[in-house]
C-alpha cells in the first residue's frame, strides 16, 4: 500500500510530505504525535530486496551505537503495513555546502573552520567505534538549526533540495566527487578514506565546486587517481592559505600523506580558527571586509585598567590604527616611522619611511607592508630588513590589502594600485575620479573603493578592470561590509556630509554587483563623517564628528541608541564580542554595550585620539596623537 501525506503509522508517527527518495526507501517530514515534534522518517519501500532491508537495518545498528552530537541519532524503529521504518532528528538547514563559498568576511570563515572542526570530531568518534563511513557527500552531512553539520548515512537516498541544486549546477550526481583514490581504483578503503572525503566535501564548501568535474563518473575518478588538485585558492582567493594548506593535505593521492586521523584534523581546524582571529586583527578594520569587528577583545570591558604605556617615535593621526598579529603591534607615526611593539610594551623595531606613516599598515606572519606619505609601499621583515618597495606618484593612506598572492593599496591621486606581494611588481592600476583616503575592500572577487569625488567604485580584484560604479557622495571614511545570506552583503557607505547608505550587493557571474534594489535604506546623521562605520550581524554602528554615535539596524536603518560624546570623534568604532569602543579627540574612551548603548566603561586620557584603536588578545591597544601607545586589559 502507498504512503502518502495524512498517513499515521502506528499510531504515532503523522506523515507530511516526502523529503527524499532512493533506491530501496523514502524519507518524510513526520510528526511525533507522542512527543508534538517534528522528525526525519525513513521507511523501506514496499517490495525490497531481502539484502536491501538487512542494509536498512544495518543501517539502524550502526546509527544506534554512535552517540556524539555531530552524528545524526535514532529516535525510533517500528513497522507498520508490513514497511520497516526509523525516525530520527529533523535537520532543516540543508547541506554543508549552503556555509560556501567562502566570502571576504570574519564571519563566514568561522563560520566555515566551526564547521570544519565539529565535522572532524564527529568522524573521529566514528572511526573510534571502528567504523569507516564511506559515502562522505555535503548530502550526507546536513546542518542543523544551530548552523553545525551532522553526519547522516541515508545510502542511495538524496535529500531533494540537495538534488535540485546539484541538477542546477551541472554537477554529476553521486559520489565519485568525493572518492578517495583507493576507493577509486577498488584496492579498499579506510578511515584516511574517510578524511579525503570530507576533504572534497568541505573543498567544495569552500571553493563552491568540488575538487574535480567531468562529463562522466569515469572521468571524475580518473582525475582523483591521476590529476593534481586545483589550489583552492586559484578558485576562491577568499581562502586563507592556512585554510587552503588542510584542504590539500587532505586531498593527497597517498594517504600516509593525508593527516593521521580525524582527531588530529580537528585540532588543524581548531588552530586555524585561531590563526584566522590573528590573522584578521592583522588587517584594518578586522580584515578585507573592512567589518570593524575585532575577534578577541576584552572578556570584562568593565574591569579595564591601563597596564603599561610606550611613547612612539612621533605623533600619531587619521587615519592611522593600530593593528595586531601574534603579540606584535604595528602603529604608523608622522615622524615617517612605523613602530613595532610587543603586546607585553617593549619596542621590537622601527621601520623607516621618508615621509609621514599615516597610513594602516598589514602585519604578515614574517613581516609587514605599510605605506607613507612619500609614495612608497614596502615590505619588510620584523627585524625592520627592506624586502621590496614599490613606487606611486602620490601619498599613501589607505592600509594595503592582501588579496591572493596581490596587494592592494591606494595613492591620494586617485589610484588603486595592484601589486605582487611577494615581489612589489605592478600588476594593474586603475583611476578613480577623485582623490581617495578611504581603504579598499574586497568581497565577491571585487575590490570596492570610495573616492572624494563621490563615487563608488568596483574593479575585478584579479584583472582591475571595471565592474561598474555608483554615486553615493563624498566619502573620506572606509565603508563597511556585513554578509545577508549565500551571495548578497550590505555595503554601509557614511558620506562626508553624515548621508550612511546600505547598499544591497549580490554575486553575478562570479563578481559582486549591485543588485535590482540597490540601496536597502539611507540614514541622515545630519554631521560630518570622517571615522568608519562598523557593522556586526544586525547591528550597525556610525559615529559623526560632532561626538554622536548612533547604532542602526543593519535590516532597515532603524535608530537603536545614541549616544554623544563630549570630543570630535575621527577614531573608527570597534565591535568586539558584545561591545563597542570607542574614542575621541578629547581622550574619551569609551566600551558601550552592543545592543543597548549601556557604558560599562569609560576613561579620560589628556591626550586625544584620532588612530582606530586595536581590540585583540583580551586587551584594547589605544594609540594617542601625541604619540603615546598605552594597552589597557
């Protein structure tokens, strides 16, 4: 007898619509009548093959004795109408490939290594209970409500909407895309099998394609025993190279080349979610996407006390920050200095320009890039030894950019400049219409810039040629960009006259482009705007020059709080956990509570602030203009 939506199977179980058909079984939408909640029901069709339902009930075994969070539980096994059937936990946030493409944003790479990391651990407990799984697909690990994967093994049965979007895409179906080498040429398999697999699974997340395609199964399989991996960072340069390191380790031909077990991947994962909060804290504004969101600030921002302070070799102003990586601090000065200072207050180095250091500088695990008024974008290594330098014909003052092997910086004459970052060759340079001191961001393969003039413009980050621009007024101060959804972000741009526009962004044809509705809200300041805006999930911060702060919806625009400082305010907002900080030209510091605008805490210093301070490693690193770097945790 055919089942159809209305059906109750013993009594118990209310059938809604089917969620995924294979070979031998079906799954449903169900309600537990018993319990009022809804569940996954997988029921054997009517006529199977004996081995077919001793696969079911295998099947039923195996998922009984795993008990860990990232594999997927059995609520229930029953027959009814002569059909076996188990129920399990209803997952609705679809498959693990939804978390990619990776973008230019903090969060959708923690996103991404949580993931990568609970996943890890779950296939370790598997592989613990001596079992290998198999069949690793993004249709076997499906995420939950709370965004984190679980491990399913539904054998021939493919969850629909997973079908549909890999029949829009014009991917073959089925595993051959995720088969480890010896599983392609039969000589067995094991747990090694497993990693490669989810190798493919989270490469394919990450790059939004999987590490092979071809017009046949045949031909999928030939390339995993044959073809060297495309780098992932070729297809999405979004990927950080320690991130892009894991996926091809884990997709290497031999498996004692591949890490050594699942757990040991899940500590890889565990150190690159660290590496990525340094690596972000690094960068202005907390990375290419220019968020203003530092991870790793103060616990108990109420309970900050000044621990030491330094004097720097000079003033220090806008719109210099000051910028952090694995206990080092980089901080620009007008004396045409950039010093480099521990987090513990000692002077590492001093790094020499011919002109004033305004401009943000980049740290590297080895070295730092930092621009000056003279027109010279350098590299150098930590002890302060010049690797490279590359001349402009006008000043440097936005923070340069690291894109892929380029970096890219802008000149007050109007240029964006795209160089090798291992060499400092030109790679392309394109003219704005206007003066710029905003800093370049990146996202959905484009680089964005806002110049004086009062335009935006979007380049092709790879090529540099123009995508297309937009007015939006002047603007001094770097936007901000915070994701939606799978391909579309809002771009705040604060104008110099206090005009905050949320621009609707959407990836087309692999680059970001302004989508149908392009301009989400606007909000009127009604003040001039010199320091970025920062923006967190749903909330937005702007600050006007006057000393007001104001923290806007991120969906419509809508005033949260205000709140008004006694100084001038150039210094951009700083998001750190569930707070924001901020400075004034009078010496103000302040930590406000993200959502409500509460102070729970506040400093007064002598000196001003005109630098974007730095929230990293539990600490806030504040760099005053008369050249006075004080840490306070």
């Amino acid at each position: 007898m055919p089942l159809s939506a209305g059906q109750t199977l013993t009594g118990r179980y209310l059938l809604h619509e089917m969620i995924g058909e294979g070979g031998s079984a079906l799954v449903y939408r169900a309600t537990d009548l018993h319990l009022g909640r809804d569940v996954a029901l997988k029921v054997l069709h009517e006529q199977v093959h004996f081995l077919d339902r001793e696969r079911f009930l295998r099947e039923v075994r195996i998922l009984a004795r795993l008990s860990h969070p990232g594999v997927v539980a059995i609520h229930d096994l029953g027959q009814d109408l002569g059909r076996d059937f188990f129920t399990m936990p209803l997952l609705t946030g679809g498959p693990i490939s939804l978390l990619g493409p990776l973008e230019d944003a903090p969060g959708s790479l923690e996103r991404f290594l949580t993931a990568a990391a609970f996943v890890s651990k779950a296939l370790a407990h598997i592989h613990d209970e001596g079992l290998v799984h198999r069949d690793l697909t993004p249709g076997n690990v499906l995420l939950g409500a709370d965004g984190l994967p679980r491990i399913m093994d539904f054998g021939l049965v493919s969850m629909s909407e997973h079908t549909r979007h890999l029949t829009r895409s014009g991917v073959t179906l089925g595993t051959p895309q995720y088969m480890a080498p010896e599983q392609a040429r039969g000589s067995g398999v094991g747990p090694s099998s497993d990693l490669y697999a989810l190798g493919a699974v989270l490469y394919r997340v990450a790059c939004g394609s999987p590490p092979f395609v071809g017009d046949n199964d045949q031909s999928v399989l030939f390339q995993h025993v044959y073809e060297h991996v495309p780098d992932p960072r070729e297809l999405n340069p979004a990927i950080p190279d320690h991130v892009a390191t894991i996926l091809l380790h884990l997709l290497a031909k031999k498996p004692e080349n591949r890490p050594p077990h699942a757990r040991a991947l899940a500590e890889l994962w565990v150190q690159a979610r660290f590496e990525a909060r340094a690596g972000a804290s690094a960068q202005y504004r907390g990375g290419r996407s220019r968020s203003g969101v530092h991870l790793g600030g103060p616990a108990w921002p109420s309970e900050l006390r000044e621990r030491w302070n330094i004097s720097l070799p000079g003033e220090v102003t806008w719109p210099s920050a000051v910028v952090g990586h694995q206990g080092l601090l980089a901080v620009g000065t007008r004396s045409g200095q950039l010093a480099l200072v521990s987090s513990s207050g000692d002077l590492h180095a001093t790094l020499g320009a011919n002109d004033e250091v305004t401009a943000p500088a980049t740290l590297l695990g080895n070295g730092v890039i930092y621009g000056a008024w003279d027109g010279a974008l350098r590299r150098a290594s930590l002890d302060g030894s010049l690797i490279w330098t590359h001349q402009t014909r006008a000043e440097l003052t936005g923070a340069p950019t690291l894109w892929g092997d380029r970096v890219l910086v802008t000149s007050r004459d109007g240029h964006l400049h795209a160089v090798n970052a291992q060499t400092g060759e030109l790679a392309w340079a394109y003219r704005t219409d206007g003066p710029i001191a905003a800093s370049p961001l990146i996202w959905g393969g484009a680089a964005l810039i806002a110049d004086e003039n009062g335009w935006l413009h979007a380049l092709d980050a790879l090529t540099g040629s123009q995508l297309w621009k937009v007015e939006v007024g002047v603007t001094h101060a770097t936007p901000a960009l915070s994701p939606l959804g799978r391909g579309e972000a809002a771009l705040i741009v604060a104008t110099w006259k206090g005009e905050v526009h949320a621009l609707h962004l959407q990836i087309k044809a692999g680059r970001a482009a302004l989508a149908s509705d392009a301009v989400l809200w606007s909000y009127d300041l009604e003040d001039e705007v010199w320091a970025a805006p920062a923006v967190q999930e749903d909330v937005v911060v702007v600050a006007g020059w006057g000393g007001q702060v104001r923290a806007l919806t991120l969906a419509g625009g809508d005033d949260i709080w205000m709140h008004q400082l006694g100084g001038r305010v150039t210094a951009s907002p700083v998001i750190s956990g569930s707070y924001v900080y901020l400075a004034s030209e009078l010496g103000e510091l302040s930590a406000l509570g993200l959502h409500s605008g509460r102070s729970v805490w506040s400093q007064r210093e002598a000196q001003g602030v005109q630098a974007t301070p730095l929230a990293d490693g539990g600490s806030l690193y504040v760099a005053f203009m008369d050249g006075t770097l004080r840490a306070y945790r």
